[in-house]
C-alpha cells in the first residue's frame, strides 16, 4: 500500500519500536527537533561558547563565595558582670626611663602604678628610627604618622576585620610575645625609654598616662627641668584584651614628634569588646554558654572562636603654658562601650550550593536562547528594510507580455 513491500522494506522498521525503548521514546518529555530542521551555523556556535563561559564563570564565583562564607555583624549586651580589662603596650618615649613616671586612674578611683608592672628598658631613639626607616609593612613604611593617611595601612586594618583572616592570625601566632627591640650598642646614645608589657585593670574607663617625675603628682624633691622633657613617641602596638601581636590596630605602627617641651598628646579611645566566630553562629554559641562564663573564658573553649577588643581613636595635641596647673605628657583615655560586636563567618549546605547553581546556570542559558532569538529576529528584520532579504521561490504576481 504505501510501497515498501515491493521495494523489499519492512514497514515495521519505520515504525516506533515496542517494548520499554519504544515507550520511553514516546513518553518523552522534552520532544527533539528532528535533525532535518536544523541548520549548524558559526554565529549559533559562538553564542554558545559565550554562553558556556558566563556559566562557568557564575558557577566559579557562587562556589568561591560559598567555600569563604558570609559574614554577619550582630550586636548584642555582654553576659555575666565584666571585672577586669587586660592593656597590652609596646611604645618608645624619647625620655630616659628614670624621668617617666607612668600610671593608670581609673573611674573607680583606683590608682594603678603601671611603671612597676610594666616593663621599661632604656635604649636609643635613633635606633628605632633606624628600625622605622628598614622596615617595610604592606609596601609602605611600618611607622606612620598620625598625621598622614595611608591607604595600605586602611586597607590592613579592613584584613583585620575579617573572621578568616582574625582566625588566621591568631593561629599562627600562638606564642602571642612582644618582638625584641633592636640591640643597643655602646656607642648609641641612651636617651629614650622602651614601656612594654601587658597589665590587668579594672573595666571601667580609665586614663593611662605617661608624665615627667615630679609632674602631676605630689612627688617630693623630685623636679624634672622643663628643658629636659621631650614627649616624642612611637607606639608599636596598644590592644585591649588578649594579646595579639599581628593584628593591626588604629594606634598601632605610628609615631608622634614635637619640638615644644612643655607638651601635651591626648588620645581618645572607645573600645568595644569583640568575638569572632567562624562555623555557627556567633550569636547562639555565645547566648548557650552559661552566664558566669567570661568571655575570654568562652573563647577558649572554642578554637572558632575568639574574644578580642576593638576601638576607635581620635588624638589632639598642643603646647601648654609652663604653669603648675598644666602637666604635659601623653594621655590615653579609653572608655569601655556597653555593646558586643559579634561577627560571624557562616557556610550554607552543600545542597543549597547545588540548588544556587542550578538556578544560575538556567537562567543563563533560558535568558541566552531568548537573547539569541531576538537577536536573530532583529537581524532579519534590519535585512528585510534594506532589501537584502528577498524570499526565494515565491510567486510576485508579475509576467512579461
């Protein structure tokens, strides 16, 4: 009938096949194009090189994105009655040690004779300023001063504010000591004092200074010549909380310089007390632990976790009339914020990885073949205006005589 059997052919081979291949072909969900419809073309295979490429690249940053985490900044009132506040210090003051006198007042009322508890050594200024001039941080010189901005220096103190990088630091760094001081020699002037050390003080705010004997406190026979002070300085580090040497701070790395004797340097501190977590949310694992735990306590039960203290400092600093009623000196006034700063740095599931880039890869490739087609329309379109896209093989209605 149709004319197979006389040319030889099996009709049933035209046919779809029974059995379980036949059925899946007709259950089909995503019916195919024959290949006689379809045309292979440079301009298609281009656009789906492109294609391929956006969705590689999507699919390269959403899983760099998932393998760092997000971070998440929560503020919260700290648990439990806080009592102490550890200071670490590491300066230079271009005084002799045994013309320093050093102390913290407290709000409380508390006097706390920091020079014996910190420790001082004498050593040369132009040593640390040879120091200065050698060492490189970032690109850039390690000692700044306060009055220059530098934008390595800004963009190592955003490093420091990350969870991988807080964890990092600290992991590699466990020994948490104060760097030696460059070695004095003989012929090396000793006109300076080194004040470093860590110290335990009350937790309230507080004013750590540093004056000339004689000044400022009732000290009997004891006078410092006016001509002899020189409160030039360069802090290596000032922290708040447990020690840790390589993260940076805002007074970290600067240095201060004056000609005028009778002056005074005061800094301003606003210290917010911080925990870094990394894995779960800082916010729950801080709120399960019990409440007569500290915090520095909580972090060491917990190697994701650390307990640290940032702070805000602004700095003034002008000459003084050479009167009793004006000490000159240097000055930190930190005063403890009644916040905790909680950042956290957590990973969704892998299943919600898989989900993301599903979406993403689709949406890549249903937008290109939309882009594709319109493209392709818009082209014939512009083909057809110009009269370059005549139809061929269609009658126009026109004979010659």
């Amino acid at each position: 009938m149709n004319g197979f059997s006389a040319h030889g052919l099996d009709e049933d081979a035209f046919s779809e096949k029974s059995g379980l291949q036949g059925g899946l072909k007709t259950f089909d969900a995503f019916p195919k194009t024959k290949s006689s419809y379809t045309a292979p073309s440079t301009r298609g295979g281009q656009w789906t090189v492109l294609v391929l490429l956006i969705c590689t690249a999507f699919t390269f940053t959403e899983f760099r994105t998932w393998l760092h985490g997000t971070e998440n900044h929560q503020f919260s009132v700290e648990k439990g009655v806080g009592h102490d506040l550890q200071m670490n210090l590491d300066m230079v003051v271009h005084m002799p040690c045994e013309t320093l006198h050093v102390n913290i007042q407290d709000a409380s009322g508390d006097r706390i004779l920091a020079g014996e508890l910190l420790q001082l050594e004498r050593t040369s200024w132009q040593l640390w300023m040879d120091k200065r001039n050698g060492e490189k941080y970032g690109g850039a010189h390690e000692y700044q001063t306060l009055s220059r901005e530098d934008t390595d220096r800004v963009a190592q103190q955003e490093a420091d504010a990350h969870v991988h990088h807080v964890l990092g630091e600290v992991r590699r760094n466990p020994r948490r000591k104060f760097a030696k001081g460059p070695k004095l020699r003989r012929r090396d002037a000793v006109d300076s004092c080194r004040i470093y050390g860590s110290l335990e003080g009350n937790k309230v705010q507080g004013d750590f200074h540093i004056t000339a004997k004689g000044h400022g406190y009732g000290m009997f026979g004891q006078h410092l010549d006016h001509e002899a002070f020189n409160f030039t300085h360069m802090v290596t580090e000032l922290s708040f909380g447990p020690h840790y040497p390589t993260l940076l701070n805002p007074l970290d790395k600067t240095i201060a310089t004056t000609e005028s004797h009778y002056y005074k340097y005061q800094y301003f501190l606003s210290v917010v007390p911080t925990i870094y977590s990394k894995g779960a949310s800082a916010l729950d694992a801080y709120t399960s632990a019990p409440s007569s735990l500290a915090p520095s306590q909580f972090s060491n039960t917990n190697k994701n976790l650390v307990f640290t203290n940032q702070y805000a400092a602004t700095s003034q600093g002008g000459n003084l009339p050479e009167s009793p009623f004006f000490v000159p000196g240097i000055f930190f006034k930190y005063n403890i914020e009644p916040i905790l700063l909680l950042v956290s740095e957590e990973r969704s599931s892998f299943l919600s990885l898989l989900i993301r880039l599903v979406n993403t890869v689709s949406g890549v490739m249903v937008t290109g073949g939309w882009v594709y087609q319109i493209s392709g329309w818009l082209g014939a379109l512009l083909l057809k205006r110009k009269g370059r896209g005549k139809s061929e093989g269609v009658l126009t209605g026109k004979h010659d005589d």
